[in-house]
C-alpha cells in the first residue's frame, strides 16, 4: 500500500550507482545511439554487459542491440557455492557455464549462500543468467532484519514485467506479494502474505507463473492468486499482467538510506543502523538455501522456430511478440554488442593486436551498475576494463557525477562492492518532485521520467 514510484524492486535497479553524468540515458521516446546502444536496466546506454541479462530492448538502439536471452533451463539449485556464481564484469554471455551472475558480495555459508550488506555498502544481488517464460521458480531462504533494509525474491522481465516477494526488515512476520506490467507502478497491486518469522526461519517462497494464471505461494500454501484476466488495461489495451521472459533476481538492499527519497525510507522502514544487533561479521545478511526452477512449455501460439533464446520481433514489448529461436549469442569482448557479437578491439589478428584504430575512441560503459563510481582499485571494474582491455576508454574513469555525490556509493566501492548506492541515486541537490507526500531526488526522478515516464506532479 505504500507505494512510491518505482517498484522497490526496480529501485534496486535504479539506485544502482549511476554512471557517467554525460553517458546517454534511454527511455520511452529516447533510444540508445549506435555508439552506445544498450540501454541497461538502469536506463544508460552502454556495451558489453549493458547488452546482457536486464537490457531493455525497447530502449536499446535496435530491438537487436541486447543480446538474445538464454531460454528456460528447469534445474534445482543447491547453492552451496561460488562455482555458478560470476560477477556481472566477467560474465559474457555464456550460460552453458555459469547460472548466475552476481553484484555485490554473495558469501558461502554452511551449505547456503549469504547475500551480504556491510556497512555503506548496497548489497547484493543474484540474477539468473536464464530466462523463465512462464515456469515454477521456488526459493528457499531466510530474509534480513532491521528498519531500512530490504531482502527480494522476484522475477523481472528485460521490458520490466516483474513478480514480487518482497520483505522489509522492520516486519518479519509478512512477505510483500507484488506485480508489474512494463514497469508501470500501480498502488494496488501489493498484497501481504501472513509467514511466521522470516529471519528464524527458512520458507519455500514460490512464484507459480502461468500464461492465464499467478500464485504466490509460501511453503506450499497457495497465500495469493492473480488471473490475467483480472488485469485488463483499457488505456494500454492489453493485460497488465507478466508476461514476458524474465530473470529469477535475489537480493538484498538498503532502502533506508538517507540519500533516498523519503517515501522509500518509510516504506522500508526507516534510515539504516549500520551499528545494528542484526548486524554480524560486520554485514546484514540474507540466506538462500535452494533456488528451483520448473519451466514451463512456451504458450500456445508462440512463436517457435528455435529452441535457444527468446527474443522480441516488435517494440510493443507484449507476450505475442516474443518468439523463440535458435540463435545464440556470447560476446567476445566487453566492448561487443547483440549487434556486434564478436566485435573485440583487443582480439590477435594474424599475430598481432588488431590496430587501435579499431578500438572505441570514445569513452563508452561496460558494465551496468558497476562503472559509475569512479576508478576504484582492484574493483570489479578494473578488471572489466583490463580485460576489455582499454582501461582509460571506458567508463571506469571517475566521472563528475559520482564526485558530486554521496559517500555511501564512494565507500561501498572502496569494499569491492558494487553500488546500489542512495548515494548518488537521491540525487545531488536537484530539486526534489513531491507526490502524495512522497519525495523523490533528483538523479533518481531523471531516471524515472525517462525509463518509466510515470510520474505525476
Ligand atoms: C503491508 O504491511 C506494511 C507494514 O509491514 C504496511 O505498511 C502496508 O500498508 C501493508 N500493505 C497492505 C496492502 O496492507
Ligand atoms: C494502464 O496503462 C497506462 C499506460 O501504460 C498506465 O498509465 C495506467 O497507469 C495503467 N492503469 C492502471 C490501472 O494500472
Ligand atoms: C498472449 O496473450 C493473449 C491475451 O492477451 C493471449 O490470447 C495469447 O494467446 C497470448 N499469446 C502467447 C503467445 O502467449
Ligand atoms: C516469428 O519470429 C521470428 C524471429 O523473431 C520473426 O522473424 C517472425 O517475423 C515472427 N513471425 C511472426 C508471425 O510474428
């Protein structure tokens, strides 16, 4: 019910540090150039991991510009450590090797994984490298504690359909059941699902994602169920209902931070206490046991004519524009695209680096989320661009935006960990918009007008 304006669940998303102040930004009516096609998950345009796992097509420059998403891959997933976990720098595309990619810092303990928060840092956050198109995704976990700090469990499609499990620190007794269609923020959407103890104990949370059909489930127990439908939207003329390939995200973040807009503090809870009792080895935690996933058979009418990858053949961004097909794509460099897959300035040609006329000119991002707070040393964006292999080329150079703002985003780089970062997110003294009572910064509203295009004054 309190609800701002962005999901909270793409406020993760969106917090992420933003990059460069003069990278382009994408969202409805604004594509991505050439140069910099992808449009990420955060709504910036880039390469390389910009055009993997979260890039929005219909955004990006071409609706090929993202690379083709790895289909449904039913699997139980006893994460019991980092062997299938990579982070987003060094991640590709191949998902024959990895199935999951990570930001943050994930952390093996006693059979499970940890999904860690220390101090001034963001958190983390586990993304499947597979696509689920309708399927039966479970996750058995424990959730954090504490006012400001929120664990996640949902499904979010690259045009932003997304199915939540949502829990917020200060009221361990309910999970947030929650759904979006395109991204769209719809106040009435949330639902809460009575669990005993969330932190104590770990539940079986379950998505059971049908064509027609949407249950949220809790060890078993059937707590919430959404028909397609009930979800008509005359005004779009379609379904708000999920309904498009979507990514099995986990995570954990702080809300409470006190950079963020005011409405996300509340909801969660309240400014974070980093001296917290919930606190241990110096970090909030959260613990995913088991992820499974059953897919489902495509719906009746897709379009088939491979068995790989889904991709979208129309901007409209809807399920009937989803087809599957055989065609797979693992980039060869950071600095390739979907356009491009190969493209590597670095590759040996006939016993030589090809020449570095071939290589960007331009400062360009690589990696979403990760490259924005300056050139932290021995972070993953070091490697990103050491690998990429042009490190003053890219974004990895401190630009002024992430000088300008807040140290949260400075501080949880200099811990290796990527930035969800309030720091930046709530924006350096751009004027703040208010609606019903809610206030969004700056940085953070910029990009919810141009990837959502929702707000209202
Ligand atoms: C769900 O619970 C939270 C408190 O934990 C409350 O603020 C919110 O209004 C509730 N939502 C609904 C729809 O009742
Ligand atoms: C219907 O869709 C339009 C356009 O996407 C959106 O602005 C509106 O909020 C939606 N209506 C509801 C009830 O979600
Ligand atoms: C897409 O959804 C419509 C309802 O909006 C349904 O009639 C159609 O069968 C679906 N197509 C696919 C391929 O899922
Ligand atoms: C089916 O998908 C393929 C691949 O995207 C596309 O080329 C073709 O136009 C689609 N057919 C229909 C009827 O949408």
């Amino acid at each position: 019910m309190v609800r701002y304006f962005v999901t909270a669940a793409l406020a993760v998303l969106l917090s992420v540090t933003l990059v460069r102040a003069d990278a382009p930004k994408c969202g409805p009516g604004s594509l991505c150039p050439a140069s910099a096609p992808c449009c990420s998950q955060y709504g910036q345009c880039g390469v390389g991991a910009y055009c993997l796992g979260g890039c929005d097509p219909l955004f990006s420059h071409q609706l090929d510009s993202c690379v083709v998403a790895p289909v449904c891959k039913s699997a139980d997933y006893t994460l019991k450590s980092l062997d299938d976990v990579m982070s987003i720098d060094k991640y590709l595309g191949d998902s024959s090797s990895i199935n999951w990619v990570s930001q943050g810092q994930p952390v093996v303990y006693n059979n499970a994984l940890l999904l860690t928060m220390a101090q001034d840092t963001v958190g983390t956050l586990l993304a499947s490298t597979h696509y689920v198109w309708y399927g039966k995704i479970s996750a058995k976990m424990t959730t954090s504690q504490g006012q400001g700090v929120v664990t996640a469990f949902i499904m979010m499609s690259d045009v932003k359909d997304e199915i939540d499990f949502e829990f917020i620190g200060v009221d361990i007794e309910h999970a947030q059941s929650n759904y979006y269609s395109q991204g769209v923020t719809n106040y009435h959407n949330e639902e809460n699902l009575t669990v005993s103890n969330t932190v104590e104990n770990v539940h079986e949370y379950t998505i059971d994602w049908q064509p027609d059909t949407l249950t949220w489930s809790i060890d078993g127990n059937v707590m919430r169920t959404l028909k397609r439908s009930d979800t008509w939207n005359a005004t779009a003329n379609r379904f708000d209902y999920p309904q498009t390939p979507s990514r099995i995200m986990l995570s954990l973040w702080p809300a409470g931070l006190s950079t963020n807009d005011i409405g996300t503090v509340n909801w969660a809870g309240g400014l974070i206490n980093w001296n917290s009792p919930y606190m241990q080895n110096g970090y909030y935690y959260a613990m995913v046991q088991e992820v499974s996933l059953q897919c489902y058979d495509p719906p009746s009418g897709a379009n088939i004519t491979g068995k790989n990858s889904y991709v979208y053949n129309n901007e409209a961004g809807t399920n009937n524009t989803v087809a599957i097909v055989d065609e797979t794509e693992i980039l060869a460099s950071f600095y390739a695209t979907g356009e491009n897959p190969s493209y590597n300035p670095n590759a040996v040609v006939s016993g030589s680096k090809s020449s570095a006329a071939s290589a960007p000119t331009q400062s360009v991002e690589t990696v979403p989320g990760m490259s924005g707070g300056g050139n932290r040393g021995g972070d993953p964006v070091s490697s990103a661009s050491a690998s990429a292999g042009e490190a003053t080329g890219t974004a990895s150079v401190a630009a002024g935006e992430s000088a300008a703002t807040g140290s949260a985003a400075a501080q949880a780089t200099a811990s290796g960990g990527f930035s969800q970062g309030g720091g930046n997110a709530a924006g350096s003294g751009a004027s703040a918009l208010k609606t019903e009572g809610r206030v969004l910064g700056g940085s953070v509203l910029a990009i919810c007008v141009a990837v959502l295009g929702l707000l209202v004054i």
